[in-house]
C-alpha cells in the first residue's frame, strides 16, 4: 500500500516594492510550464531538490523510460504518493519556432497500475522544455516586443509595443482582446505583463499570427528605466521586432 506522508511544495509570500500597480515580478504567486504550476518559491535559492527526496519518492527516478538526471540539478514540485514532479533551468536558453525562449524542463513522473515495462510502478509522465510563464487565469499569453517604427522616447510617457498571441487565433490579430494585467513602474525598470482573452467562437486554424499594435500609457515619462516583460521567467527585457 502506498500510504507515505505527502509532501508538497509550499508557496511562500514575500516582501516586495510597489509601482503604479501590481507588485514586483519577484512576489509573482504562480508560474506554469506545460501546465503543470510552479510557485514562484520553488525558483528560489533553498528550494528542495531532487537529492533531497524520500527514499520513495527517489525510486521514481529509476521508473520506466525516465531519463538519467543529476539530482542536485532538479527543484521538487510535487512529492506525493502517486506523483514526483521536478523542474530545472536549462543549461542555454533554446528558442523555438514559435517565438518562444524555453528556459526551464519539467520532468513528471508517476505511480501506474500497468507501466510500458509490464506491472505496476513509476512510469515517467511529462517531460519537455518550456517558457516559464507568469500564470495569468483565463488570460492567454502572448510575445510582447517593442515597436520599431515608434521605439521607446524618454521624455514620453507612452510604450508602443506590438504584441503576439501564442495560441490559435485563426491567423488574426488580437485588437480588442489585449489586457495589460500587470504594471509595476520602479526606479530602474518598469515591469508589464500582458494577457490576451480567447477570440470568439470555437476552435481556430493555428496558422502564425500576426503581432498586434499596443501601446500602454505610464504614469510619468519613461526617462532611463528599462522596459521588461515580467510575463517569463527570468523576467526579459524588451527589444523591438522588425514587422512582417
């Protein structure tokens, strides 16, 4: 009977500056990775990790088709009965071919009544790389790129981006569904997050689609403070697109 004691990652809170609105990306609660949450705590300095794992839970890296790993290397984020999930930055960004900069890997594993090596046992789950990503709710995510026919002014208080949604939209570009979810206006940066809402109606053609105009507008001119997209994780700066 596998009746061990669970043990999951707790979210931590912490202390964080304040800006216009929101809070700083480092008090983000939840990011995701093909799905899967990953608190903000785990991405820490202290967080446990895989060397760290119950005698029964480590039997998991042993499970069927699960890719050797060093231990050390992995932050916990589940350790249950039934499940191990485990996460890591990767060593070198990989940027795939939709646009995306996959930073971390995400290896789940879990109990199975009938494992591809007959009977019961650990078989792995999940495994892939990924864009860490600010979890947003409802919202989908999108690519958020400074615009180069208007770039950055320091004596503006206005930020034209263009703005790419990542899911399927039928080839069409977001106007009307862009949300700006999240600004934070420091001293040195200022950090955004933005969101697109579902096109309407039902399943869509994932052809590319194209970037969308968006400007947000700042409480006071740009001045020197960097422009990051505190969406990803480790949050990025942002850098203008040529237009298709």
């Amino acid at each position: 009977m596998r009746g061990w004691v669970v043990a999951l990652v707790a979210l931590v809170g912490g202390c964080a500056q304040t800006g216009a609105a929101g809070s700083a990306s480092g008090d983000a609660g939840e990011y995701l990775c093909q799905g899967t949450r990953v608190p903000a705590a785990v991405l820490t300095d202290g967080a446990t990790t895989a060397d760290q794992l119950g005698d029964e839970a480590a039997a998991a890296l042993d499970g069927a088709s699960v890719p050797g790993i060093e231990p050390e290397r992995w932050r916990v984020l589940t350790e249950i009965s039934t499940q191990v999930y485990l996460i890591r930055e990767l060593p070198e960004p990989r940027d795939a071919d939709d646009g995306e900069r996959r930073t971390h890997e995400l290896l789940g594993i879990e109990w199975t009544d009938q494992t591809e090596e007959g009977g019961e046992g650990w078989q792995l789950w999940r495994h892939g790389d990924c864009a860490l990503r600010y979890d947003l709710g409802g919202l989908g995510d999108a690519i958020v790129a400074l615009d180069p026919d208007n770039p950055p002014d320091p004596v503006s208080s206005e930020v034209h981006l263009l703005v790419t949604e990542i899911a399927c939209a039928g080839g069409e570009p977001a106007d009307g569904r862009l949300t700006l979810e999240r600004l934070v206006e420091l001293e040195d940066r200022v950090e955004l997050v933005i969101g697109v809402e579902a096109p309407p109606g039902d399943a869509q053609t994932c052809q590319s689609n194209p970037p969308t105009p968006f400007t947000i507008e700042l409480d006071e001119p740009l001045g020197d403070r960097t422009l990051m997209d505190g969406a990803v994780y480790p949050e990025r700066e942002l850098a203008a697109v040529a237009k298709v």
